[in-house]
C-alpha cells in the first residue's frame, strides 16, 4: 500500500499502470486546463499525477 501524500496532505490516488495514470492526466488536462504530469511510485507499485513539474 501507498503512503505517498499530495501537497494538501491527503493520500495520492495509486493507479496500477501507467496507461491508467495517463488516461486519467488526460481527463483532468480537458476537464481543468491543467497540465498533469504521470510518475512512478517512489514506494513502487503502481503510478501518480501530479500538476507540480518538479515531481517528474
């Protein structure tokens, strides 16, 4: 299980592949505007979104 949290202290969602990150990034981006960025777990496992570019 994940610990990751974001920045407003709540656990980050985990997706299981990349392909699920993505899809999601790519909702979020038409829905918001927002460019999201897709990385991997640091604690492995499984993928985040991010809006911050330093985190990828």
């Amino acid at each position: 299980m994940c610990t990751c949290c974001g920045k407003d202290g709540k656990r980050k969602n985990l997706y299981l592949t990349e392909y699920d990150a993505n899809a999601v990034a790519s909702e979020r981006r038409f829905v918001t505007g927002i460019t999201m960025h897709v990385y991997r777990c640091p604690e492995g496992g499984g993928w985040h979104i991010t809006s911050n570019q330093r985190q990828w």
